[in-house]
C-alpha cells in the first residue's frame, strides 16, 4: 500500500489513512478478502501512532469496509458486485421518542428518549432571540415560503454536507415542525395504498403513523447489518423504512455492503424508495458519524429526513426533509400549497444558531457529556457481564441487556419496578413480538452521574 501521510493540510492523520483505503476498496485496488497490513506494519511505514491507524481501522470497521478476524488481521469486505452503484454515483456528480404513560412513580428512569438540557446554552438562545426580535421588520412576520425559509434550508444543506456527506440544494428541503407533520406530508407525495416495509423492531410512532394511512405495513427480518434486502424482494413493497446510521431500539449500524443491497433493490424498481430516519447520528462516541445512505445515493431513491429535537431540544420541534428530484416535482404539483408548520421566527433563531457555530459548539459539548454517561454506565454494569450481554455501545443514547439465563424480558421489567427503577423492553418496538425476549434498553440521556450509579445499583439487587 502506497500511501504519502501531509501534514498542516488541516486534515487528521487517521482521517487521511481511512479515506485513502476507502478510496482504494471502492476503486476495487483492494479486493475483497484481501488482508490489510497490521496495525503496528502500518504504523511504522506511515511514521505515526499505532493508536493513528487504530482509529482510522475502527472507522472502516464500524461502515463494514473491512471486518476482523481473529488472531489473523483485518480483511476487506466481499463488496465489488455493488460497487457499480458506487461508481454510477460519482458519474451523475452527486427523534424523539414516545412513552407509555403509567401510574406507577419511578426513583430512576433509565428512558431511551430523555436527553440532557443541563449543557443547553440558554444564554446563548435567549441573545439571538432578543436580537431577531430587536432588528426584525415586518418580512419576518409574512406568510413565508411552504417548504421553509430559504436561509435555513442553504444552511441545513451546508450542514448535511459537512456532517452527513449529503449533497443537495435547498430546493429539495422542506421544514416541517416534528417528523410526524413530515411523514403525513410524504403521504400525500407518496400516495395512498402504499406497502412499506419496516424493521422488527422498529421506531414505534413512526410505525403508528403510517399504519394510521391506511398502508400496508409488512416487517422485513434483521440480522446483524440490518434490514435483510434479500427478504425485500418476497414481497411487492414500494418502499423501505430504515434507520441506517443507528437503527432503533437495537443500535445496529448498517455497513456499506447492505446499504448498497438496499440501494440496489430500490434501483431495480420504477417506483422504489427508501425512507431514511436518521434520528441521532450525532451522538457517536468512536469514530466520526456514519455518512448518510443518501450520500450513497446515486439514482434519487432515498428520502431523507433528520430533525433537530434529539442533537438541541425536544421543544425545537423543527425537522426537515430532502426529497429527490422525482418526488419533488410531485410535490410542487400536488402538495406545495401546504404552509410550512414551522414559526419564520423559530425558523430564523435555528439558522443563526446553526450558522453562527453555536450548533457545533453545542453538539461537541453534549458528546463529551454523553460519552462520560456512556463510559460510566458501563463501568458500573461491568461486573453484571456474567449474566448479560451488553450491545448498542459506541453510539446513541441507550444500551441493550440481554439475560444470559433464561429470565424473560417481563419478569426483570418487573423486578426493576419493585426497586423503584423503570426499564424499557424490546418488545415496546416490536410490530410482531416476539415471546422469548430476553432484552431490556437503559437509556442514560437524560441521567446524572449519580442517578445512573445508584440506578445500576437497584438494579443489580432487583436482578440477582
């Protein structure tokens, strides 16, 4: 591997060495089953930290570039039947949560959905408000356009490229307050009698609103890279509903091979799409985020729609859509005399918030405080390793516990409420339940430190 490391170009090392082996998977220089060279040979070729290219591996281990093997090294991916997709894309150029309300009062709620507003800046808020108020003139308080403001859209397009990977112009961007004003405007672009596919489990609201259009709901297995394309074709589904970057409740990460599985079933269709959710891509503790399947997208298959609820605050109530070129035609001619939900003031605080940097500032901050959550609440579940097995680590804000012995999924909800401690259930998620759940979520986004010790604590004598 031929390979020239630069210094001062304000790119990091290990970003230099895990885009230059991902440029030469997707080329097809490196093939699949090919062995890469050892983190220490690479190292002292490349004169830098093992920890260097550790990190850079990691990265393309987490998009399913390259897998490990044990005691024998890291070997590429068997990728090159999809890599055409890959090329036909450089040619063209291109969450909150709900809860189940109870009765019951809980000393400690380990809920997947809280977040922390102790690091929002208020302060910060509060001034940018005052000013738009202060300067405002009377255009800020027209109508505005139906798909948003069109400062906001150029800087949520800014934002997606950087972060996302995306590529898109503010003409494919509608702003919507909340996912679910998006998704009953996507009814009416997409049409009535639609079949979707969704996962199991899967984002449950997201599923009760589109059961709620009168659409066919069929659930598509997983295994461990996600929704099985595969399994797509047995069944006549117009499109896809998925959750890439970090699926939901199970945290799987889909790797680039089955992202492009997907993208390749909805190529091969007239009218396919996939409905991309990507709810919390923000809060990853390795690695940079996973880029975005619409970055992958070559052919206009994908519908993307993120919000700002998770990364700022549940009360923001602001999520956008990119629709691609077809379905946006679609929408001018049928829906485009819908009202943007969304207030032109909230609309103008948001884009200065995230056009002046405090978005960053604020999203860099709230990693750290989540990775800290993050790290403590597996340090104090270390010992309960024994008896479970812990997955979903690494990114969002809730890991799974899977009972080694067979105790199932209600009777350690239960136990958990006997202490005063409330759990969440896989089978919450599940469209089809399944019987022999053994698995819990403890989400950690909305503790404090000692809330989280003395939660593990409860727990570990309600489930000895």
């Amino acid at each position: 591997m031929t390979f020239q490391i630069q210094t001062g170009g304000g790119i990091r090392l290990y970003q230099q060495i895990y885009q230059h082996i991902k440029g030469e998977i997707k080329d097809g220089k490196l093939l699949s089953g090919e062995r890469l060279p050892s983190t220490r040979f690479l190292a002292e070729y490349l004169q830098v930290a093992r920890s260097t290219v550790d990190y850079a591996y990691g990265q393309l281990l987490s998009e399913g570039y390259i897998e490990s093997r044990p005691c024998k090294g890291y070997f590429v991916c068997p990728l090159e039947d999809l890599l055409q997709l890959d090329s036909d894309m450089k040619k063209r150029g291109s969450c909150c949560g709900e809860e189940v309300q109870t009765g019951q009062a809980y000393a400690i709620d380990f809920s997947p959905y809280d977040i922390d507003m102790t690091g929002f800046p208020f302060g910060v808020w509060k001034r940018i408000t005052k000013n738009i108020l202060t300067y405002a003139n009377s255009d800020l308080f027209a109508k505005g356009e139906a798909q948003g403001d069109y400062q906001l859209r150029q800087t949520i397009c800014r934002y997606l490229h950087s972060s996302r990977g995306v590529d898109c112009v503010p003409e494919q961007i509608i702003v919507g307050a909340g996912n679910d004003y998006l998704l009953l405007l996507l009814e009416k672009i997409l049409g009535p009698h639609m079949r979707i596919a969704m996962e199991n489990p899967t984002y449950k609201r997201s599923y009760r609103i589109l059961r709620s259009f009168a659409y066919d709901i069929i659930t598509v297995e997983m295994d461990e890279c996600g929704m099985r394309a595969d399994k797509l074709e047995q069944w006549d589904v117009q499109a896809a509903y998925v959750m890439p970057s970090h699926q939901f409740p199970t945290g799987t990460v889909m790797p680039i091979g089955r992202r492009m599985e997907l993208l390749k079933w909805a190529g091969s269709g007239s009218d396919r799409y996939l409905i991309e959710d990507d709810y919390d891509s923000e809060f990853r503790f390795r690695g940079k985020p996973i880029p975005a399947l619409l970055a992958s997208d070559a052919h206009g298959r994908v519908i993307y729609i993120g919000t700002f609820s998770k990364a700022i605050a549940p009360a923001i109530r602001v999520s956008f859509m990119v629709l691609p070129d077809k379905l946006l035609r679609k929408y001018r001619a049928d829906c485009a005399f819908y009202s943007c939900t969304v207030s032109r003031i909230d609309q103008s605080i948001l884009n200065a918030f995230i056009g002046e940097g405090y978005f960053e500032r604020h999203l860099n901050k709230m990693r750290k405080i989540y990775r800290a959550k993050h790290e403590l609440l597996l340090e104090c579940l270390g010992d309960m390793r024994e008896t479970f097995q812990i997955a979903g680590e690494n990114a969002g804000l809730h890991l799974l516990l899977t009972a080694k012995d067979p105790i199932g999924e209600r009777e350690l909800v239960q136990r958990a409420a006997q202490c005063g401690v409330r759990v969440y259930g896989l089978s919450e998620s599940m469209v089809e339940e399944a019987p022999d759940s053994r698995t819990v979520l403890l989400g950690f986004g909305g503790l404090g430190e000692q809330k989280i010790r003395e939660g593990v604590t409860l727990l570990r004598q309600a489930w000895q």
